[in-house]
C-alpha cells in the first residue's frame, strides 16, 4: 500500500474514531449529568379540516433541549397521541427530526377517523356528559438510546344539553281540529334525563305531567319525535304511550327517544365545520283519542332547542381561560354557553291537578280565560350557569 493510501485510511479511521469519541462524550455527558436531556414541554393541536370520513390534525410537539450543541447527532423521533376518555383517537410520528439549541416546535399531521365519534360520544354520555382529553409526547433519541415522556396533559370537555328541558311552565296543547275545541291538553311538567347508551343507540328518557281540562278522557296513544343536530337527522321514531287521561286529572306520561350513534359521525363533521357549534332540536307529535275521534296534534310548545359549543383543544379564544381549560358561563366545565331567547305561550292554567282553565263543549258551556305574551327570564347563578324561572325553558347550554 502506498503512502497516499496509507494517508487516506488514517484519515477515515481518525474520522470514524472521531465520531465515536463525540457520540461517546455526549452520552456520557447525558449519563453523568453534564449535559440535560431533551424534553417535551407541550403540544398544540387544533383542527385543520374535515370531510365525511376524516379530520384533519395539525400539531406542534415542542421540544426543549437545555444543551449548546445539537441534539440530533443519530437522529431524534418524536411520538404523540390523543385520547378521550381513554379512547385512542389520533396519533403522530415522525422520524430524523432535528432538534437545535433551545426550544423547537416540530410539526406534525394525523387524521382521526370519525368512525370513532360514536364510541366517544357513547363514553361521553356514560361519564355525565364528561371527556378527560389526554395528550401523551414522548421523544426518542438514537444517540442516547432513551425515550423521554412528555408531563401529562389533560383537559375536561363538559357538556349540559338536557337540563334545559327541566321546566314547570304550563303549556296548552291545541288540537286545532272542529271536532273538539282547543286547548285539549296542558303539559304542566317536563324532565328528561340520559338512558341508556349502547354501540348502537343513546336513549332520552322524557316524562310529561299531562293535565286533561275535558270532561271526557283523553288518550294518548302515540308519541312522535324526531331529534336533529345541526340539521342533521340522529333519531327518530314513535312510542307506544298508551295513556288515558281521566276528565279533570293529571297525568304523568314516560317516553323512550333515541339518538342513532350512526349519525353521529355526519354530525361530528358538521359541529367542527361551525366552529364546534351545534344546535340541537327535539319535535314531538302526539296521536290523541278525545271526543270519539281520533287525530294527530304537532306539540309545538315542547319544541326543544339547544345551542352547546365545545373547545376540545382549548384554542377557540372566546372560551379558554387562563389556566388552558374552556369554560361555561365563566366556570371550568370545558363548554361555552350561548344563550338565545325562545318565545314562549303562558296560560291562567294552574300545575295543580285540577286546573282552573276550562272549555267549551259539546255537553258544556264555559269560558276559556288565556293570556298570551313573550317571555325570556335568564337568572345567572353563584357559580355562573344559567337556571329559567317558570317562564319557560332557555335554549342554551
């Protein structure tokens, strides 16, 4: 071999030595604490787009390295995912990622499969209207041979889209038919509460306080309903009530609705494509027997219309307080509240079983005294909700 070669291999093997020495020092440097290890000091999501099957997330994972040198000698990956209620939802990886003196925001994209709406809006339901989102980062390094775990990340996601339908006001049912004169019933209570939630289906369990002001029964054979979310169709159906309600009696009637998780997907990319804005409507229809005829009443006065907005990331401005959780009416329940006025019918019907209201009949005469006005009464709570008096039901959340 020649003196050049001779020349050239040394120069390969002090170069190759090299490299070793300096990978070996910084790894001692990390082992001995001379130098700091590289660390995960955040995530920032938010949403980038959607379409019917996928949603589009946009990251930055932020990395901090304490140290005067690069970090990347062997190369850096970094991993995150995002789960609700321990449900996977999306995640990221990326690979060869060079990571200098500092701090440095590493970009990343992932798409969440909005088939995975309806698992999570079945846990959401199960847990009260309540998501834990959890953000897990971690950084891998060749060099080091190391991973280093981001701190734990969580936010509450809260929502309140049923107690609105809490409501004492007494509203009048008017059959608008010649066969029998108006109003036929009063609704003088609803309630409503969550059911149960399967893969497929998410029960409303409602109940009416129904008083008849006739001198004949009332039955109600049939419930109608249909329920929409951003004017998207989750559920709808009837319900074999069955009820007979005496003459001059009140009576409490009990209805199953359900919302079909397959939808919800369609929903979900309408709620991200306004703003994470939904509003929610419930209508219900009743088939009556009254005055041996039998007939279909829309119930117009149980109308329920709900607005409720989520900040899953806690990136919408209007709704993220200091501390990075969203909030609702001021509190930290993880929703923003948007009120809305509805108009509302009140009548001199009492809520006692016997009702001062009565009607003109085929075999009776009497007067129907009803007072009609527009009413909106919001009182703010101590820990900033919102409650309504007994003028009706507010639609917000």
């Amino acid at each position: 071999m020649g003196i050049s070669g001779l020349l050239f291999g040394s120069r390969i093997r002090i170069a190759l030595v090299a490299v070793l020495l300096v990978a070996g020092a910084i790894g001692g440097g990390f082992a001995t604490g001379v130098l700091g290890a590289p660390s995960v000091e955040g995530v920032d999501n938010q949403f980038a787009g959607v379409n019917e099957s996928k949603t589009v997330i946009e990251s930055e994972v932020n990395v901090a390295n304490p140290n005067p040198v690069s970090a990347n000698l062997s190369g850096i990956s970094v991993d995150y995912a995002v789960y609700m209620n321990s449900l996977g939802m999306a995640e990221g990886h990326k690979d060869g990622v060079s990571v200098g003196k500092g701090e440095t925001a590493i970009p990343l994209q992932t798409t969440l499969d909005n088939e995975r709406i309806p698992a999570w809006w079945v846990s959401h339901i199960q847990h009260g209207e309540h998501t834990t989102l959890s953000i897990d980062a971690s950084i891998t390094s060749e060099t080091l041979g190391k991973t280093f775990e981001a701190p734990e990340i969580t936010r509450s996601i809260d929502t309140d889209l049923l107690s609105a339908f809490n409501s004492t006001e007494t509203r009048p049912i008017n059959a608008n038919s010649a066969v029998v004169s108006d109003p036929v019933l009063y609704i003088n209570e609803t309630s409503a509460e969550w059911g149960e939630s399967t893969q497929n289906r998410t029960a409303l369990e409602l109940t009416f306080v129904v008083h008849n002001p006739k001198s004949y029964p009332v039955a109600v054979s049939e419930l109608g309903y249909n329920i929409s979310m951003n004017d998207v169709d989750v559920g709808d159906g009837t319900t074999k009530s069955e009820y007979v309600i005496p003459a001059h009696s009140t009576e409490t009637i009990e209805a199953t609705t359900y919302i079909e998780n397959d939808k919800l997907d369609e929903w979900w990319v309408s709620h991200l494509e306004r703003d994470q804005t939904t509003d929610l409507r419930i209508d219900f229809y009743a088939k009556l027997d009254a005055g041996g005829s039998t007939f279909t009443v829309p119930l117009d006065p149980l109308t329920y219309e709900k607005t409720f907005e989520t900040d899953i990331f806690g990136n919408k401005a209007s709704s993220t307080d200091s501390s990075g959780d969203s909030t609702a009416d001021s509190d930290s329940s993880g929703e923003t509240t948007t009120a809305s006025s509805e108009t509302t019918t009140e009548s001199d019907a009492t809520t006692e079983s016997e009702t001062t209201t009565t009607t003109t009949d085929a075999d009776e005469t009497s007067t129907t005294t009803t007072e009609s006005e527009t009413t909106t009464t919001t009182t703010t709570t101590s820990d900033g909700g919102e409650t309504t008096t007994d003028d009706g039901i507010l639609y917000s959340i």
